[in-house]
C-alpha cells in the first residue's frame, strides 16, 4: 500500500497512559509490518488540555516527540520544559520521560520508537 488517508486509519481512545491523567488518541500512521524490526512506533498522538503519558522508561530503544499543534509540558528524568508546535524532543536508551497539556487547546505530535 502507497497511501492511507486519514479516515482510513485506525484511531484509538487510550485512558490513563503509564498512570498518567485523562486519555490519548493514537493513530497508528504505518502497521508494524511496514514498521520493521526496528520502528517500535510511529503514530499521531492526540492529547487534550489536561491529558498527559506519564512517565516511562525506554530500554533497548529510543523516543522522539514531534510537536505539530498545541503546546505542553514535557518531562525527561525529572526535568520539565515548555514545548510548542515544531519542537522535537529525544529520549534516549535508558532515560524516561512524560508530557502533559498544559495548554487550552489540544496537542497532537507524532511519536517515534527507534529499537537498538
């Protein structure tokens, strides 16, 4: 398959992500047979204001965040800051981190996991 649009995607209501406030919307962008052996994700991820992933261990693989509307709080290893649309954060084999909505309107990124 070349293209999926949109509404031909699979988006999911998940509630309180590793213990975290309220629930995300994931929508799977690739199915894991187009992911590989090493693409552990690659989704959109909706949050609304208030929502959050809470914080969770990466281990054997890495995590990107690309911010593409809202803003929110993002915490890696206990440190917190700001992020807004067009930011991109990286958390590394070994590290953790969380984001929440702190804004009014939602947030949407798009997660990455690179395995080792």
């Amino acid at each position: 398959m070349l293209k999926t649009t949109k509404d031909e995607r699979t988006k999911t209501d998940v509630e309180h992500v590793n213990g975290g406030a309220g629930y995300i919307i994931r929508e799977e962008l690739i199915t894991p047979k187009q992911r590989g052996e090493y693409c552990g994700m690659f989704n959109r991820v909706t949050l609304q204001p208030g929502c959050e992933i809470g914080h969770h261990e990466h281990h054997g693989e890495a995590e990107a965040y690309y911010i593409i509307e809202g803003s929110g709080m993002y915490e890696e290893d206990g440190q917190e800051i700001a992020v807004e649309a067009g930011d991109v954060t990286y958390c590394g084999d070994g590290h953790g981190h969380g984001l929440k909505n702190t804004g009014s309107e939602e947030l949407a990124m798009i997660a990455l996991i690179l395995k080792k």
